[in-house]
C-alpha cells in the first residue's frame, strides 16, 4: 500500500508540476547525455554512455526493486554485427539508502555517471543504436520518466578471419588514432566524425619550434645583431638599383638565414644519431655536459669572455660574400651568422641543449627552423620597408642588459640538468630547498641588476630606470619572493616540473605526511630507501614485488614508467594526481608501481642480465626499467601509465602525458571496470 501512495504522490507531483508552474519558467533539463565507444581489442568495445546531472539532483540506478520509482534502463537494438557481451555496469557505486516511502532500499547517481556495455563485433558496424529509460528528482520533486534515443558511434571495420579490417571506405593514416567524439542526446542527427588525436610527439616538436623562434627574437636584440640591421637594409637598397630587386634580395637573404641554420640542426642530428638523441634526455654524461655547456654560455653573457669562430674562417665567407648572385646573398647570411657567433652562440647551444634533451630526432632542425626564422624575418621586413627603421630604438647600453639578462636566466637552466644527474645518482647535493636557495639566488641578483643596483662589465651607469626596465625588475624580483615559502615546503605548482621532486625537501611543513606514514611508505619494500612518491602515496618500486602485493589484495596495478629527468611526469603528479579525486582512487582502488627508467644504481650481481629484446647487458635500475618498458609495451617515453590485471597485460589502453584530469579520471575508472569483470 506505501508503494502505491508513493507513486500516486509521484504522479501528482508530476501533474502539478506541468499546470501550475510559472508559465514563463523555462523547461528543466538536469540532465544531458553523452556517448562515446572505447576500443578493448580488436572484436570488442565498450559503449560509454555518460549522464552529466546537474547539483541538487539525482538519476535512479538500474538496480532498483519493483513498486520503486523508474530505474534507468537500457535497449539496444539487435543486430547481426555486434552482440551483447554480459550487462550494463556503472561508475562510480550508487548511493544507497532505505526510503520509508517506498519501503524499499533505493540507489542513485549525483554529479556524473558512467554506463557501459561491452559488445563483440561480428560484422562491420558504424554505430550501435537504442534508447535509454530514466526517471530524475530532487529534494522536492521529480520529472516524468523520460525516453532518450541514442546513436554510438563504432570505430571499427570488417571482419576477418585474422580480425577486423579496416573500413574500405576510409582510407587513414598508419599512425592514425581515432578518438571518439561524445554526441549529445538530444540532437542524434548531429554526429561527429571522429578526429585524430594529436601525438604528444607533435606538442613536442611545436614547443621546440616555439622555444627556438623566442630564442631567435632574444638574438635579434643582442649587440652583435641589432646594429647590423641599418647597416644591412642600406646594402639592399642601394646594391640592388631598384626596389623591386631589393625586396627579391632580402627574400633571399632571408630564406638562406634559415637554411644556414636548419642546416646546423640536422648536421647534430646526423652527428648524434637518432638513437642517442633519444637516449639523451634520461643520459647522465648528456646532463652534465649540458650544465657544463649552459654555465659556459652563461658566464660568456655575463661578460667573462666571448666565445668566437677563428676569424680566418670569417674572412674566407665574407669574400665570398662580395659575389653577385644568390651564392653572394647565401654566403652574406653565413657570415651573419659567424660574425654574430659570439651572441647568438649560447642561445643556439642552449635550444639545442634543449631539443637533444627532449629526444626528439627533428628537435634539432626545428629549434633552428624556429631560431632562424625570427631572425629572418625582421630583416627581410626592413629591407621591403625601409620606413621603419626610423621607429626603431637606436643602439645604446640596454642592448647589453638584453645579453646579461640572458646570462643569469641561463645560469638558473643549467641547474635543472644538474638535478637530473644528482637525482638518478643518488648524490643528494641538490635537494628542492639547495636548488631553490640557488635559483632564489641568481633570480634576486637579476632583480638587483636590472634596478641598476649592480653593474658588470660593459656596462653603463644606469642614471634613471626606463619603464621597461623597471617593469622586468618587478616581475624578476616577484618570482623571487614567490620561491621562497618553497624553503619551507610550499608546493609551488607551475613550477614542480622543474624542480626536485617534493620528497627531496629536507624541511617541510606543508606535506601532511606523518612519520608514522613514512614508515609504513619504507617499511620492507625493495628500493623504498631510493625513491619517495608525491602525496603520501604508498608505492612500490620493484615490479614482480607491486605484483605480488596486487594478488593478495585482489586490487587492479597501475604501472607509472617515470624518470627523474622526466619534466612531464613532475607535471602530472603536482597537477593531475594532486587532484583530490584522483588522489583517492590512486590510493584505495589501485596498487601504484612506480619504475624509474633513468636510475643509475647498480643491480645486484643476481640480477644483471642480458637483453633478449634489446641485447644490451642490463647494470642498472634505471635500464632494468626501461628495457622491460620496452620488451612489454612497445614504447620508450615517459610519463607512461599502464593498468593491468595480475597477469601483467594492459587492462585499458594505456596514457602518456595529458594534464586533463577528467579524462584521467576516466582512465582509472575504466580500468576499475575492466578489472571488475575479469
């Protein structure tokens, strides 16, 4: 009889709902649908219908007795290309609670939910159609049970007796990744066609390019540079007898900059090779001789000294400058590019210092395609507009505080590979607070010297700061005083990826971490006298031990291939794994194993080994982790995050380095789900 009165109440207040709302009061829709598929294997996919709520109200589970309201419910439409593999599950849990009106233990989602169906193809399938059926409410009222019709979108082909074949209608790529976009419910006309997803490879390469086009803008105004410029239109517009053949000429010009200094990227490519280019950002030697390298250029733009190409060899260019022709223009940009050697060099070894400590192969010839271009690019603008030489700032002693400015900030970089060496050799001499000391250091001092406060060679006597000048010290001397609470153990986010990692701090007052905590983190784990993870986590660092812990907790592992060089992974774990949602899956749904790739202790005599996958004799933590990265899951980058069962294969697809920490979060649940069902 409860049940009766409670859905009769429902229906009424369904009715009153409809008559006697506020004519003007726009429909309430709380809830808005979303689909996608996720690719499992070959013949199977999950279809990921997700329901967004909005706060204050609640969609009913599936899982509801009769004489409750209207659980959710799914129909698919049968067809002969896919079939139903098991029931429709969802993420996360529902709260749960007994209704006195209902007399029934009733279950509901707040916030988000996730439904899945697995199915197996059996034919060629586009999309899978149905309809769903839910009922929602708040504290005060429901809506009337409502029907949704929903299309997803399958990317898969044919299938063959070796598997699934590729659509031959769609012709893609080889290194093509289909990414799924959500449809929304309401409007199923409007499907999207799925996008290739970007490589993190290309986000590389972009960043490489762009570093290297705002080194090319910081030469431009160095004083082996900047006065040239007159000088070089006059050449132009004078030589070429007319302004049409000045301007071809400046293209030239300009154009045979850029392939004097690709030609420099891919001559260290070739001398490299791409194997070692690689293996460079996790390589100790690269790493020290980088700092080596960057101390160097950076005390060389303090005014120490000047690093200079034989002047023989500038000589012999600059003849061949004086011939007509484009062969005249080519070797009029080399020389350029040797007289300005002694500006422009440390910010060229600097790029590519950076470019061969990312691994890239095309790093190199990028950093210099960008580089060249921002130095072309004025040069052929004021020799196609003479006009604007007039609006330039003439030549004077600020072009020097641009090259000393450039000295300090190289100074700090060097340290960051430093760091990296110190970290994988365990020599504990930078710690986070030792290198923060020293940036806060060498930043206070840039500060200083650009108020005037300090003078260095070369330099003149500042009689009054200009606005930029004063502008650049406030905002030197504010990242100065943002370091320092780090002294103490602030986190300082946007600045963990360069940064020794938190676990390092010999002082901190902001961890929560208890000694106790500690304990309990190091207490008989193989390494854990090595390593430390970020937030109280409480990992393991030897594979076949995380494993054996997995089985007798009966909880999913989640493999993190990291590296203490690895700039990336520091970005995941201060701005992904910080997140309190994600914090607490990492610790109560997983068993986290961290494998350091770029370690450099020494294996025990017993473990030492060679590679049947590579063929290398394995020494070290660090190549122990890294081969088995490779010989296992095909790829050698870092941050790399694997979810597998106890048989050690990958649950989901895995994750490299993405800072969207829902789709994080939709990483750890789907592999919740996938262990679930094994």
């Amino acid at each position: 009889m409860k049940k009766l009165l409670a859905l009769i109440t429902l229906f009424i207040g369904f009715t009153a709902h409809a008559q006697f709302t506020d004519p003007n009061a726009k429909i309430e829709d709380p809830v808005r649908w979303s689909y996608r598929s996720e690719k499992i294997s070959d013949t199977e996919y999950d279809l990921i219908i997700t329901a967004k709520i909005d706060k204050g109200w609640h969609v009913y589970s599936q899982f509801i007795g009769d004489g409750g309201p209207i659980p959710t419910s799914f129909k698919f439409t049968p067809s002969s290309n896919y079939k139903l593999k098991g029931a429709v599950t969802e993420l996360p849990k529902a709260v749960s609670a007994f209704d006195k009106n209902f007399d029934l233990q009733i279950a509901w989602h707040k916030d988000k939910v996730d439904f899945r169906q697995r199915i197996v193809l059996t034919g060629f399938t586009k999309a899978v159609d149905g309809m769903l059926e839910f009922m929602v409410c708040n504290d005060s009222k429901c809506l009337p049970p409502a029907e949704v019709e929903f299309k997803i979108p399958v990317n898969a082909g044919v299938v063959t007796a070796s598997g699934i074949a590729a659509n031959p209608d769609t012709v893609l790529p080889a290194d093509t990744t289909i990414a799924s976009t959500p449809v929304i419910a309401n409007d199923t006309t409007l499907m999207e066609k799925p996008v290739p997803a970007a490589s993190s490879s290309e986000g590389s390469l972009w960043g490489i390019f762009l570093a290297g086009f705002i080194g090319g803008l910081a030469a431009f105004f160095m004083p082996c540079i900047y006065p040239m410029i007159p000088l070089t239109v006059s050449f132009f517009t004078k030589k070429s007898g007319s302004r049409a053949k000045g301007i071809q000429s400046a293209i030239i010009y300009g154009c045979s900059i850029v392939v004097v200094y690709v030609a420099l990227g891919l001559l260290i490519t070739l001398i490299f090779g791409a194997s070692a280019l690689n293996e460079a950002a996790s390589s100790a030697t690269f790493n020290l001789l980088f700092f080596v390298a960057l101390i160097i250029f950076g005390i060389s733009f303090l005014g120490a000294f000047e690093i200079t190409l034989p002047t023989s060899l500038v000589n012999k260019m600059d003849e061949k400058s004086n011939q007509n022709g484009f062969i005249g223009l080519f070797f009029m940009a080399f020389t350029l590019a040797l007289v300005s050697f002694s500006c422009t060099g440390p910010i060229i070894g600097t790029l590519l210092v950076d470019a061969v400590s990312k691994g890239s192969y095309l790093g190199p010839a990028i950093g210099m395609l960008g580089f060249s271009s921002a130095l072309a690019i004025p040069f052929t603008l004021f020799a196609i507009f003479p006009s604007w030489l007039k609006e330039m700032p003439k030549s004077g002693g600020w072009l020097n505080t641009v090259k000393v400015s450039l000295g300090f900030l190289e100074i700090a970089l060097a340290f960051k590979f430093l760091s990296n060496v110190d970290l994988a050799y365990h020599w504990n001499i930078l710690d986070r607070d030792i290198f923060l000391i020293i940036w806060i250091v060498i930043f206070g001092f840039w500060g200083l010297y650009l108020l005037g406060k300090i003078r260095l060679a070369y330099d003149n006597e500042v009689g009054f700061l200009s606005l930029p000048r004063l502008f650049f010290s406030m905002i030197i001397l504010g990242f100065t005083i943002y370091m320092i609470p780090g002294l103490w153990g602030a986190p300082l986010k946007p600045l963990s990826a360069w940064l020794p990692p938190q676990t390092t701090q010999d002082f901190d007052l902001y961890s929560n971490k208890t000694s106790a905590a500690v304990e309990t983190e190091t207490s008989g784990k193989k390494y854990a006298g090595l390593f430390h993870a970020p937030h109280g986590l409480d990992a393991f660092y030897d594979y076949e031990e995380g494993l054996a812990y997995a089985k007798s907790v009966n909880k999913p592992i989640l493999i993190d291939f990291t590296g203490w060089s690895c700039v990336n992974c520091r970005k995941m774990e201060a701005s992904v794994w910080a997140d309190k949602e994600v914090l607490k899956k990492l610790k109560e749904d997983y068993v986290l194993i961290s494998l350091y790739v770029d370690d450099k202790t020494e294996l025990a005599e017993n473990e030492k080994y060679n590679s049947s996958f590579s063929g290398k004799n394995i020494k070290s933590i660090g190549q122990k982790w890294s081969d088995f990265q490779a010989s296992t899951y095909g790829t050698n980058s870092q941050p790399y995050y694997v979810i597998s069962g106890h048989d050690g294969k990958p649950l989901v697809t895995p994750q490299a380095f993405n800072l969207d920490i829902n789709n994080y979060i939709d990483f750890l649940n789907s592999g919740i789900l996938a262990f679930g069902r094994k």
